[in-house]
C-alpha cells in the first residue's frame, strides 16, 4: 500500500514535471528562434567597407594625396604631376582650407580632384553620429565654397573607419576611399629591389 501511494506520488510530481519540461521547452524553442532570428538579421547586415582599390583593364594606378601639414610642397607636387600629365586625388582638411585656401584653389585650377579628409583630421570612430556628420559637412561646404564644386570623395582621418562611419558617408552621397598602397609599403617594396 505504502509502495502505491508512493508510486502514485511520483506518477504525479512527474506528470507536473513533464508538463513543466513542456512549457519551458515551448518557450525555450520560442526564444531561440526570436534570438536565432535576430543573429541573422545581424549576420545579414553586411558591413560596410571602404574602397580600397577598384579593377582596371591594364596597369593603372589611383594617386591620392592628403594634406594636412603646411603647404610648402604643394607647388613642387604641382609641378611634377604637371610634368608627367598625371592628376590625382587630394584630400584636403577642413581646416587646412581655412589656412591655405589659396593652396586649394590652385590644385583644383590644375585640374586635380579635391576630396574631403574630414575637418579636423578627428578619428570618426569616437564621435557620436552628429560629430561624424558635422567633421563631413563642415570639410566639404569649405571645399564647395573655395572650388565651387561639392566633393565626391570622402578619406577617413588615418584610415579609421567603422561600418556606421562608412554609411554616413554613403548617407551624405560621398564615396569612401581608403588606399591599398601607401608610402610605408612603398618603402618597404623599394628595400626589396635589387
Ligand atoms: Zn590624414
């Protein structure tokens, strides 16, 4: 008798348990496709990436200038690139505008392209959206003002990016460029050769 209640007592503790296995494996297979859902949605975000080199038919190389020093070899550069027919990129701080506006004027008259390097050279990863947007803005309304054309090309500050950083930059229809070859590798290849 004492063994049948007993056996019944566990029958019932383990109907409860069952049902409550039930309930909680319910939720559990609920919460796991919610999570599972939302690591895809995350997954499926691609990140968002500079552009760091595009492909060309034959032999063709991108030339990028920054400048954020002082100007004193900016007439020299002139005249090379003058010399050898090439133009290339130059991406201009904000503030360098305001310091050497004429310098500004003189590259985009030779024809060369004027991007934006941000305004104060800031690392754009540890600024909040509206700082991002204000270094982006500030830089290009001195650049339209100063060549009378809107940039298209945008240089993150030290080739400091994030996926947020390179949307902005999307967002306010520029094009992110970072490079593939820089004068540190360049060194590097030139130590190299015979
Ligand atoms: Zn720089």
């Amino acid at each position: 008798m004492r063994k049948k209640a007993s056996a019944g007592f566990f029958y019932i503790i383990n109907k409860w348990t069952a049902l409550a296995f039930c309930v909680l494996f319910i939720l559990g297979v609920l919460l796991a496709t919610w999570e599972v859902g939302n690591i895809v949605k995350i997954v499926a975000q691609p990140e968002k990436k500079p552009i760091y080199s595009v492909d060309t038919e034959g032999m063709t190389v991108a030339l990028g200038i920054n400048c954020a020093w002082d100007n004193s070899d900016i007439p020299e550069l002139l005249s090379i690139l003058e010399h050898y027919n090439v133009k290339a990129s130059f991406f201009v701080l904000g503030s360098w505008c305001d310091q050497y506006p004429e310098s500004v004027r003189q590259i985009a008259g030779a024809g060369h392209e004027i991007g934006s390097h941000s305004n104060s050279h800031a690392n754009l990863t540890r600024l909040d959206k509206e700082g991002v947007l204000s270094e982006i803005r500030e830089s290009c309304r001195k650049i339209e003002e100063l060549t009378g054309k809107a940039p298209a090309l945008f240089r993150p500050p030290s080739g400091a990016y994030n996926s947020e950083v390179i949307g902005l930059i999307e967002e306010e229809g520029l094009y992110p460029i970072q490079w593939d070859c820089d004068l540190i590798h360049m060194k590097t290849l030139k130590e190299k050769l015979p």
